[in-house]
C-alpha cells in the first residue's frame, strides 16, 4: 500500500510541475471529472486524473481561441 501512495505522490507531483500555473486553465476541473471516472471504471483514477487534466486544459485552450475568435470579429463589426 505505501508503494502505491509513493507512485500516486510522484504522479501528481510530476503533474504539478509539468502543468505549470500559468497553463492550469481547465486541468484542475478536467483531473477532477478524470479521476473520478478512472475510478470508477477499476481504480485507475490517477490515469485518469492525468487524462482528465490534459483534456480539460486543451478544451480550455480551443474555448479560448473562439473567444478571441469571436471578440475580434465583433470588434471589427462594430464601426468606431
């Protein structure tokens, strides 16, 4: 068991670096849905934690773009 939460520490610890704060934008609500699914379908909620975070970081990104998409379009729209 303490093998376990050793790999789990260093999982997430090897999460944490690597996701940076400036790009968490969607991986804390991504990991959360992850982990619980991975969970649910045989225990594997740290896979699914990391799966969740890159998802839902990549999700984030594209609503982003659309976003800038959309404010650019309504800015050159709206005349000055």
């Amino acid at each position: 068991m303490n093998k376990r939460i050793s790999i789990a520490a260093l999982s997430l610890l090897a999460l944490f670096a690597a996701a940076g704060t400036a790009n968490a934008a969607g991986c804390l609500k991504g990991a959360v849905v992850g982990g619980v699914a991975g969970h649910a379908a045989g225990h594997h909620a740290i896979v699914g934690a990391v799966g969740g975070c890159i998802v839902g970081h990549h999700m984030a990104k594209e609503k982003a773009k659309e976003r800038a998409i959309e404010a650019n379009q309504h800015a050159a729209a709206t005349p000055s």
